[in-house]
C-alpha cells in the first residue's frame, strides 16, 4: 500500500503544471520615451503594469 501510495504522489508530481499571467492592458492609445538607460512606456486606458530593474533596485507601479 506504501510503494502504491509513493507511486501515486510521484505521478501527480510529474504531471502537475504550473499557471503564468502574463501583463496586459486593454487600452485606446499611448507612447514611450526613453533618457539614457530609463524607459517609460504609458498607455491610456486600463491597467497598465511597468517594471524598471537596475542591478538590486526594481521599480514597479500597480
């Protein structure tokens, strides 16, 4: 009963996934500008989610 139980777990490891959300926005316009090595994106609309990394530092809104 032990070794079914070991296999059981086993498969359901190998067979789990794993879900990802990718960023969107659902939005009627925008732009982006760029300084040096900063960039802003920015759209018009819905939500809008932006990430800036820099060695340790990440700059995020949302």
């Amino acid at each position: 009963m032990k070794t079914k139980l070991i296999y059981l777990i086993m498969c359901v490891g190998v067979c789990a996934q794993a879900q990802t959300i990718e960023k969107f926005s659902i939005d009627s316009g925008g732009s982006s500008t760029s300084t040096g090595s900063i960039q802003i994106l920015y759209t018009l609309g819905e939500v809008s989610v932006q990430e800036y990394s820099l060695g340790n530092l990440q700059v995020s809104e949302g």
